[in-house]
C-alpha cells in the first residue's frame, strides 16, 4: 500500500519519535509512505479558532498535492487529522465550499482524496495471518491504558472507531501480545489545548485524573496515538506529580513504538530513549522476557 | 330525469360575509338539470333541513347539492335529511364554500363568488352522475381474540367476556401477567402489583367465557371486521396440559441452568420451567433451545420423575384457525436497551442496573427475596443513583418520545429504597418532572419531603468505575455547576419501546404504526382505541407509552367498542366499494397486487361463447374487505374495475364542470 | 442581580443570532438545556459559564453575554458535549463560532490564549510551518510569563525535540497566498 | 389563422392583466381535505385561484384526470394527499408518487413546463403549509402564464 504522508509539524520536533517509529514500522509492514513534498501546517489548534475559511484551506492545499499524486493521506497526528478530515468532509458535502476552497489555495482539490488516521491504517494492515511471522518478541507483560484522545474518533459522523469506547489501539497491540486495561478515560480530552497555549492550571488537574484512572485500572503504561497528547502526558507528567507530591511514573508510548518493538526493531531507531518519564526500564523488561517468550 | 335542488347555505355570516349567496343561488338556475335554487340562512338548521325536504316534494327533485360547510362537517346532517325525505342518501353531493372558499379568501369577495359558483357547478355535475348507493349487511361472528395476556389484554377479556362475549387470549409467553408481573409496587399509591393483578390472573383463566392460549403467537389473519380468520401457532410445549398437575418435580431436578427471562437475567431458571411462581397456567414448558435431550438426545430427567407422565418430548407446533368477529390487540412494550450509550458504559457495568431489574431486585419473590444488594458484589448500596430519560427525549441515541412513566417509577424506586435502607442517599437526575395524574404531584412531593430524595435537574453525561464506585457526573443546571456523585449502584429509567416485532404484526393484521413502531390509532382525539382497521383495536402501551391505568382504561375502552361491534348478529358495510365489470375484465390480477386489503380475487366464469363453452378468470371484490380508497382503478388497463360514488365518469364531469 | 428584559433583546439581536445559526449550521433552538455536554465537558470547571449556559443565552437574545464569557475562549475543541448532546446540538462548533465572532468584535476573553493562536498563525503565514521554539518564546515574551516552561527547554533540546532554527518550506508564496485570498474574503486573520 | 392566434382570440392580452390562474386541487379525503378545513378553520388566507376537488386516496388520481383537467384549460394541477407512511389506505400515495413521476416526464416529452403539475403531501395538521403551497403555486404559474399547450382551442384548430 502506497500512502501520502503528511508529519505535520509536531512530528519534526517535540514529536520526532512518533515520526521515527512510524517510518520504521511502515518499511516493515510493507506500506510506502510519500512524504507530501514542501507541505504546510494544517492549522491546527489555531486556524479553526480564529477564521473558518483559514481552518478549512490550510489543509487543503496538502490534501490537493495528495490528490495529484492519486493518494490517501495517512496521518500521525490526531489534531492533524480531525482538521484535515474536516476539510474533505466539507468539500465533499458543499459543491460551494469547494469552489470557495479551490479558489483560496489556487490549487485543485475534488475532495478525492481522503484523510485517514494512521492508527486506522496500521491497525488495517496487520490484519491476516502474514503479520504473526513478522513478530519478533511479544508484548508480555505490558498493561496498555490506550489513550485515544479527544480529537482522532470525533466527531461521530466521520469516525473511524466508537467514540466513547474505542478498540482499535487495543485490539492492535492484544496483536502484538500487550494487555490492554479497560478504562473510561479513553477519549477523554487532555486539555493540551490549554498545556500548549497559556493555561497551565487547567491542564493539570484534567491531566491528574488521567493519571488516577489508568493507575486504577491496573496499567503499567499509556499508549497514545497524538503529539499533543503525548506531550501533555509525558512532559508535563513530572509537573502533576510535583504538584501533587505523588508519583505515577508512566511511560508514555506512541502506538508505532511498541509495534516497532515488537517488530524487532532497535528502541533506539524508535526514539524510545527520548522520553521524558523514563520508559527504557519497561522496555528492557519486555525484551529480557523475549527469551523465554519470542513469537 | 334528474332534477337537481341547489341548497345555498350564509352560515349566519361566516359565508354570506364573503360570498354573495344569491348571486351563487341564482347562476345555479343556469346549471343544466338544475330545476330549483334557493340560499338561506342556515341550511342545517331544522327549518333549512325542512326548506330541502318541501323543495324535493314540491319540485319532484331527485338530486341535492348543499353550498355549505365541509362535508366532513355536514355530510351525514344532510344525507340524513334527504333520505327522511325519501330519497336516497348518496343523492346528495356537497360544496365546500365555507372552509375552502368564504374563509380563506375574507379580502376577496369577487373571486371567492367566483370560485364558490364553480364549487356548485362541479358538485351539480356529481351530483347527475351520483347513482343510488345501499349500505349492505355482514355477519358478525360472536367471538373475541385479545392479542398479548399483560394487563391490558387480560382487563379488556375480562370486560368482554363479562358482557358475554367468548374471547381467546393469545400470549406468546408460557405464562399471562405481562410486565405487570415482574413490577414489585404500583405508583402512586404503592399496592403491591402481584396482590393485585394476580387475582385478575385467576379470574381470566377460570372464566368460562375466556379461553388462555399461552405459548401461543399469531400466523396470519385473513378476512374482514366481523369475520376474522386468525390461525395461531401453539407452540409445543412439550407438557400435556391435561395431565400435568403443576406439582414442579421437573422443574427442581432439571439440570440446565440458564438467565431467568423475567428474573431479567439476574437469577437462573432450568431449562423446563414456568416464568414465576403465580404463573399462569402453572404448568412448565420445556425451552427446547437449552434442553440437554432436544440438544444431545440425553438426560430426560423430567420425564422419568414426572409422577403424570406429563412430558412429551415429542409434541409438535399445533396451528388453529379460528373466525372472530373482533381483534383487540394488546401486545405492550419492551424497554429500551440502553447498550448503545457508551458513555454509560455499554451495559458492561455490573451495577448499572435498568428500574425493571430494580423491581426484580427489591420484590419480596425476586432473586435477592426483597434484600436490596447490588449485583457485583451484593452489598448493600448507601449511594443511589437514578437517571431519568435513558433512551427517551433523546433524538441521537435513542427515541424522540417521552416514555410518561419513568419520573413516577423513579420516584417510586426512590421511596422503595429509602424504605428497605434508611442510612441511604438516592440522587435522581431529571430533566423536567412529569408528573400529570391524578395524586402524582403529590407522591412525588412526598419522594422529596418525607423520603428526602434529591433531585437533581440534568442529565449525566458519563459514569465510570472508580474502585468499588461508580461515579456519576452531570451538570445540576440549576445550579450551573458540574456534579459528581459516587454512587453505589445506579438505576437506568429506560424508555418504552414498542415490542421489537411489533410492525410484523401489524402487517400480519393490516394496522398502521408510526415512526417508532407503536400501533396508530385510528384518530388521535375521537377514536383513540380504534385503528383505520374496522374491527381492530387498540389497548395498552402498543398504542405508546402508558401506565397501568391508563393501559387499563384504555383497555376498557377497547372492550366497549368490541362489544359495541359483537352485541348485533350483523352490520351495515360502507357502501362506496369498488366493482368489477366482468364484461371487460381480462383477468390480469394487476389489482391483486394493488389492494392493500387483499381485498380482490380472483374467480372463474363460464361462459358460452359462440356455441363453444369457455371458462376465463375476473376480478372479484370482497365488499368487506374493500375499504374504497380505489388504487385499483387506475392500475386497471382496461378500465374494468370503478370506485363507487367516485367513479371516472363523475370526477371527470366535476373536472369539465371547472373549466366551462 | 438586575433582571433582563427579554422582549426588547430578542429584537435587538434576533438578526445576528440568525446569521450565527446559519455559519455554524447549528440550530440552538433545539437545545433543551440538560445540561449533559457542560457535564462532560472537561474544562466546565475552569469557565464562567457552562457550555449549556452558552447556548442559553443564543436562545435568548443574550448574544454579548455570550460574546464576552470566558468560556468560549477555554473550550478546547474536544467534541464530547457535540457526541453526546442528546438533541443533536454541535455544541463545540457553536464555541468556535462565537469566538471568530468575539475575535472580529475586539471582545478577547483571555489575552494569552489570543497571543498564542496570533503568534502560532504568524508563525504559519510566515515559515509555512509552525516554528515551535519560537512560538514558546513569542508567547512568554508577550504573556509575560518569561521563565514558563524553561524547564522543559533544555531536555527538549538535548533530546533533539526542539531545533533551535525554524522550519519552512522553501518557498512559502502558497501559504501567503492562502492568508492574502482568506482576507480578502473578509477573514480576520 | 395559426394556433397561437386562435389562443390570443381566446385570451385577449387586454385581459391577461388582470388574469388570474385556475388551478385544480385533487385532495384525498384523509389529509390534504382536512388540511384545507383546517386552513379556513384557522383563517388562513391564500389566492382564490384553486378549485378543490375531493378523491378518497390520492392514489385515486388518474392521470387521465390530470390530461383532462389540462385539455379544459386549467393552468396547473396539483395532487395532493398524505404523507408518504401515513397514508390511510396504507400505500396509496407510493402509487401517486411514482405516477406523478411518470406524468411529470410526460410533460417535459410534450414541451409543457413541469410546474403545471406538482404533487404535495399535506397532512391533516398542516394547515401552515397548506397556505404557502397555494401560494407559492398561484405565483409560480402566475409567472408563467395561461396554459397554453394542450388546450382544446388546439385540437379544435387541427380539426377544422
């Protein structure tokens, strides 16, 4: 499978491991990414908040490139995606929008070409007996809290999963041999609006009872799909822990880390060594079992 | 020769304010077989009537057209009048100059003169080309059918049966009682619901004019009011009625274990059974699904213990056709499954429980024998929650529709609870408190004052686990602050849906439902237990969402009307019905798959034809079954099949009658 | 607490709450006020008033009190009031709405939360792509909250997440050109 | 004399002025029949220009009537009956709706403007719409003109 690939920002900064594993784990599994040539920012968080037309063509005109190649565009980034697919979303229900968005970017977009998630891909192209060759160490001993995030399966007309409980990150890595818990925090929003934005104290007690609820619910980790999540959940972990004298000490993990991992590829070539709650420990349990348990 | 009387009616000055009645009366004595026009005051006044009757003996008329009001207002007034006057009531053709012309067009007097002289020009042209028409007679079979054995069906059999009519209740379920039966208390007044619908159990099935037909579902029904061909499925109930004497050895040595269907999946039943203890008849029925010797051919415990010799593995579904002269359909509701809501978790919490799992839970005869204990881990719940509207008023998930009944039920289970646990808190979350019956208001005020329950205005938006917890987060609206509450267990007031095969029935009987499936009756106002179906009614929360008493005055209700229809040997038929001229007709069948009342046939004739003696089919029609709406006569290709009273002939004179 | 003369508001904004109903597609009117998405909401207890509240005030003719609320500015755009509104009200679409709408009036709820989706969109028109070591500072610098996240600064460098240069594409005139055509059609950006 | 003055004859343009549109309403007893009692019920005004006239079912409607209604001069015909599902013999307007579309076609074959027949569903309660439906249409073929397509005047023409 060929896709266009659009990073978007984050992915080339504080989110350069999920674009790293992503690009691992695709030569892997066979899928071609084609990096949109000279894209642009999507706009997303600002665009949508400041002028509907401005939210609507910024990601257009990588949609538009996608589409002269003749490509679906896969997307890491869950805030990249939910802009992107309401882009074709609108372009698709409004013969006037189109022409009004044609008309911005001074580019062709049909709304042909579509956006999807990449977890969505993924998850699709592990289906069938051919992946269970290419496992090399099973996820023992991992206890996922999947964390979804508020942006990647809403809204609910265009989802690809079921927004207040959804299963395809856990039915992904249960693939790769993790245990994923059953918790009721999976969609629920992060506030990294506000981390990335001005409003710190919002963030915080919105981020502790994620923290409480994947503890609760007996995970050793949090598996995320977004950059922003991820950095909400990562970075600022230390913050909510000082803030409340407590300690949670979760790893946060991108979903391409731990299929990367299992795939058997290097933690390094994944990024793994770049998080800020150190997750190498977990990481080194899982491979010290492989011995005893390699697929 | 006809002879037309034109009648023109001021209607005070609801049309002589707009129309100019003489004006209309006098262009009507240019009409062609018009003899005698007049305009009057007030045409169905005693002294208008009589001005029509004189006119028809003084001037030999022989058709009557009245300028006046809708028909659907005075049509029968008039019909009546001019067969007083001897002549046939489908003489008379009306023209509506009142709610279609003088009162829609206040500012244009010209033009509504206008348009009501061609009103009377068409109906003149009918009224030539209207034939006399008679009502006819059809046998009235003395027998009821009640369709579903809840309360609703069980009320409305004893009614009849009373009057002393014979009805067959069928009900689908080994036992009647309905979900009345799995109800632990009543609102507002806290009867206990089996000590008052089990008597009327009994009464049913002791009758001699009722006959329970349990186990039992509807195949099909043919034929027409008065004279319904019902054929009923008796399921195989693997027990000889007759023999069994209910003494329920089978039922404790039987081996299989499977979820109690009324216990609502919270205590288990064996695989031969009766649905509860009072049940109705008492007498086991074997679930051939779950039975190790339907399954694997083994086991046969029951019939090896059972002292009758009552089992009977082999017994087969049995059909029964039987003719009733009325239908009273009284199949009730199911509740809505409230699974489709994720942010309630899915129906995957323990302790989410729906209010009819809740009567379960704190009946004296239920699983937990009246102890409140919450299912997970059968503790006693401190923290209560309910939530009204689960499913109801809801047009994302669930339905559009209130259910009427949960805010009482929830302020029932509110009370219940603090009763059996006096340390407890119960949180209601409402969106707006129904409470429009007679002492409602004030059990609920007394939910509030003398049990303390807190109610809180909005809808909760999420609950999850949180340890042993359930934690339940809404906004109190009037408080415009987001709450949480930890509660113990939660109760879900589910909506009322219509039974999810409801609309295969009504197509097997031939009665309209709406949108969310619920029975249509036939006038939401005037004939509130009548369906479009002559002969149908309706009874109970098949109609919508209903409580007891109502279900039960409805009930009644649908009683009087049968008994209205099976008191006379016969009735008089509507007699605008389609004919067939079996001169023309080719025998195609197109109007078969036309009628949408299996109102056509088809028959063989013999004919000679030249010498030669040839057998071809036609289109009958079952007057009975016709109810006039004439589809049929436009499908026909050779024009063989007519509309009474609105034939080809009569609305195309009305459409020349328009343009002259 | 003064009470609001309802007659003479619904006259005096009936027209804009209309024109506010057709850009978002989102007919208040239907809302019911059970107030389900201002419970699911995760920053409600961070607002003046609860997105319910919100749209209360559409209903009825308040339209500055809903202009000029903090909430609409804390939203966070995560969709659970939209996915679970019972009547189908995109709640989060309306908040989006009315905030273009109290940008364009000068009507700014909170001035960080402005400063950054002003510098973050700057950053866009200008690089192409959002440039994020100098949006942290930008924002610091105008905030006035000079040492925020300084913390995470260094980790960030040596963890090779954040590059000290900014990222672009090397010819940008397509991006301007989106935000040249955008004002033109009258966008305030 | 050709076609088109024998129509002028027969419509001087003096009196096209003042012209007013005659259109035929079949309306089934059920709905669109109350729908219009209920119109006057509640006084609500539309043009004079429509004569109803009453059918059991708008399934009733043969097209034949429609062409009739047409070949007499009527300017538009309009078929009105009860919600599609809500129909009180069940499924008589599924048949008016597909033979409404049939007939439509058969006026775009014949060169007539398709406004001339319209079909509505109105029920019982709707004495709203029923108001705006005359309304609308009285404007719409005001704008359009007499009916001038298959009029007698035409066939008498041909005849002679």
């Amino acid at each position: 499978m060929k896709y266009a690939y659009y990073p978007g920002c984050s992915l080339s900064s504080t989110g350069i491991e999920y674009d790293m594993s992503t690009r691992e784990i695709a030569k892997v599994l066979g899928i071609e990414l084609w990096e949109i040539p000279e894209w642009n920012c999507c706009g997303a968080s600002s665009a949508h908040l400041t002028d509907h037309l401005l939210a609507l063509a910024l990601p257009a005109r990588n949609l538009a490139i996608a589409e002269e190649a003749g490509l679906d565009v896969a997307i890491p980034c869950a805030a990249c995606y939910a802009r992107s697919k309401a882009t074709e979303v609108a372009v698709n229900e409004s013969e006037e929008m189109k022409k009004t968005i044609q008309e911005v970017i001074e580019r062709k977009y049909e709304g042909k070409s579509k956006a999807r998630a990449l977890l969505e891909i993924i998850g699709e192209s592990v289906q069938g007996d051919h992946i269970k060759e290419r496992i090399h160490i099973l996820l023992t001993g991992l206890k996922a809290a999947c964390y979804y995030g508020c942006l990647l399966v809403r809204p609910a007309s265009t989802a690809f999963d079921d927004p207040e409980d959804p299963q395809s990150m856990d039915q992904l890595l249960h693939l790769f041999g993790a245990e994923t818990v059953d918790w009721s925090y999976k969609t629920e929003c992060c506030g990294a609006s506000h981390e990335t934005s001005a409003k710190p104290e919002i963030g915080i007690s919105i981020l502790q009872k994620i923290f409480i609820a994947a503890q609760n619910a007996g995970a050793n980790c949090l598996v995320t799909a977004c950059p922003l999540c991820m950095n909400n959940l990562d970075m600022r972990q230390i913050e909510v822990e000082k803030y409340f004298s407590t300690k949670y000490n979760l790893p946060v993990f991108y979903f391409t880390e731990l299929v990367g991992l299992a795939l058997g590829i290097e933690p390094s070539k994944l990024g793994l060594n770049k998080h800020f709650v150190d997750a190498m420990p977990l990481v080194q349990e899982v491979l010290n079992r492989k011995g005893g348990e390699q697929a | 020769m006809k002879r037309v009387g034109v009648f023109v009616c001021h209607c005070g000055t609801n049309i002589s304010g707009t129309v100019d009645c003489a004006q209309v009366a006098e262009a009507a004595k240019d009409f062609p077989n018009v003899e005698y026009s007049i305009d009057y005051k007030y045409m169905c006044s005693e002294p208008g009537q009589e001005m029509i009757k004189k006119a028809i003996e003084e001037h030999k008329l022989n058709r009557i057209v009245v300028a006046s009001c809708s028909p659907r207002m005075h049509e029968p007034t008039f019909q009546n009048c001019v067969e007083r006057a001897g002549l046939n009531p489908y003489y008379v053709e009306m023209a509506n100059i009142r709610e279609h012309c003088s009162w829609v067009h206040p500012n244009e007097k010209e033009g509504a003169t206008e348009k009501a002289i061609d009103l009377v020009r068409m109906a003149v042209a009918k009224a030539v080309r209207n034939q006399p028409l008679q009502k006819t007679t059809i046998p009235v079979t003395d027998r009821a059918l009640v369709i579903g054995g809840g309360i609703a069906g069980i009320q409305a059999a004893l009614d009849l049966a009373n009057a002393g009519h014979v009805v067959d209740i069928v009900e689908r379920e080994p036992s009647i009682g309905g979900k009345m039966a799995q109800i632990d208390k009543t609102f507002p007044t806290l009867d206990c619901s089996a000590c008052i619908l089990t008597p009327k159990m009994v009464d049913a099935a002791a009758h001699p004019n009722i006959n329970l037909l349990t186990y039992s579902e509807i195949e099909k029904v043919d034929g027409f009011v008065g004279n319904f061909d019902v054929t009923i499925r008796q399921k195989a109930r693997s027990i000889k009625m007759d023999v069994c004497t209910g003494c329920g050895i089978c039922m404790e040595k039987c081996p299989v274990k499977v979820d109690s269907e009324f216990e609502l999946g919270l205590a288990k039943r064996r695989a031969i059974y009766t649905p509860f203890p009072q049940a109705i008849p008492n007498k086991p029925v074997i679930d051939r699904e779950h039975c190790t010797y339907f399954l694997r051919g083994k086991c046969g415990i029951c019939s090896k213990l059972c002292p009758a010799g009552a089992v009977d593995y082999t017994q087969q579904d049995e059909l029964l056709t039987r003719r009733y002269g009325a239908i009273i359909v009284a199949t009730g509701f199911e509740l809505f499954d409230y699974s489709v809501y994720g942010e309630y978790g899915y129906g995957k919490y323990p302790d989410v429980i729906t209010g009819l799992q809740f009567e379960r839970l704190i009946n004296a005869s239920g699983p937990t024998m009246g102890k409140l204990q919450r299912p997970s881990d059968k503790k006693e719940p401190k923290n209560i929650v309910i939530i009204n509207c689960v499913g109801s008023r809801d047009e994302a998930k669930g339905k559009s529709y209130c259910s009427r009944t949960c805010c009482m039920y929830s302020a029932k289970h509110a009370s219940l609870i603090r009763d059996k646990i006096k340390d407890s808190n119960v949180y209601v979350f409402y969106m707006d408190m129904r409470t429009p019956g007679k002492g409602y208001e004030e059990f609920y005020d007394r939910s509030r004052e003398q049990y303390g329950t807190q109610y809180i205005r909005g809808r909760v938006s999420k609950i999850y686990p949180l340890n042993d917890k359930l934690i339940v987060r809404g906004e109190d609206t009037l408080l415009s602050q987001p709450v949480e509450v930890e509660a113990d267990l939660v109760i879900l007031a589910t909506a009322m849906v219509a039974q999810p095969d409801a609309d295969k029935l009504a197509q097997k009987i031939g009665i309209g439902y709406d949108k969310d499936n619920f029975y249509t009756e036939a006038h939401p106002k005037l004939a509130p237990v009548e369906t479009h179906t002559q002969g149908v009614y309706l009874a109970g929360a098949c109609q919508g969402p209903k409580d007891i008493p109502d279900s039960v005055a409805q009930a009644s209700a649908a009683a009087a009307k049968a008994c209205g229809l099976l008191s006379k040997p016969e009735i008089l038929t509507e007699p605008i019905v389609t004919e067939v001229d079996e001169k023309t007709c080719a025998g195609c069948g197109t109007c078969l798959l036309i009628c949408p009342y299996k109102a056509i046939d088809l028959k063989t004739l013999t004919e000679r034809i030249a010498g030669e003696i040839v057998e071809r089919k036609v289109a009958t029609v079952n007057e009975g079954l016709c109810q006039g709406c004439g589809a049929c006569t436009v499908a026909c290709r050779s024009g063989s099949i007519y509309l009474k009273h609105y034939t080809d002939e009569q609305i195309l004179a009305e459409v020349n009658a328009l343009c002259l | 607490m003064s009470s609001v003369e309802l007659t003479s508001l619904k006259a005096k904004h009936d027209a804009e709450i209309q024109k506010l109903t057709e850009q978002s597609g989102v007919d208040a009117s239907k809302c019911y006020q059970c107030g389900k998405c201002s419970a699911g909401c995760p920053v409600a207890f961070a607002m003046d008033y609860p997105p319910r509240a919100i749209i209360r005030f559409l209903q009825l003719g308040l339209l500055d009190q809903a202009l000029r609320s903090k909430t609409i500015w804390l939203c966070a755009g995560c969709h659970t009031c939209s996915v679970r509104c019972p009547k189908e009200v995109d709640i989060a679409t309306v908040m989006e709405t009315l905030r273009i709408l109290a940008k364009k009036k000068g009507y700014i709820g909170d001035k960080n939360i402005d400063l950054f989706h002003n510098a973050f969109l700057k950053s866009v028109e200008r690089n192409g792509r959002v440039y994020e070591a100098g949006l942290v500072l930008t924002r610091n610098l105008f905030g006035r909250q000079f040492f925020r996240d300084t913390g995470h600064g260094l980790p960030m460098v040596q963890k090779g997440k954040i590059s000290m240069l900014p990222h672009s594409i090397k010819d940008n005139g397509e991006v301007k050109k989106i935000f040249e055509n955008v004002r033109k059609r009258g966008g305030n950006v | 004399m050709s076609v088109n003055e024998a129509l002028d004859q027969k419509t001087p343009t003096e009196n096209l002025e003042n012209w007013q549109p005659k259109i035929l309403v079949f309306a089934c007893n059920w709905c669109t029949y109350a729908g219009a009692d209920l119109t006057g019920l509640s006084r609500l005004q539309y043009p004079a220009t429509v004569r109803i006239l009453r059918v059991p079912c708008s399934g009733r409607v043969n097209p034949q009537f429609v062409i009739k209604a047409f070949q007499k001069g009527v300017d538009a015909v309009l078929v009105c009956g009860c919600h599609p599902g809500d129909c009180h013999y069940t499924t008589g307007n599924y048949f008016t709706r597909r033979r409404f579309l049939l007939m439509r076609r058969l006026m775009e074959y014949i060169g007539m403007e398709p406004e001339r027949l319209q079909a509505s569903w109105v029920s019982a309660a709707e004495a709203q719409k029923f108001q705006q439906l005359i309304t609308e249409v009285t404007e719409q073929i005001r704008a359009l003109g007499p009916n001038r397509k298959l009029r007698d005047v035409q066939w008498e023409q041909w005849n002679n």
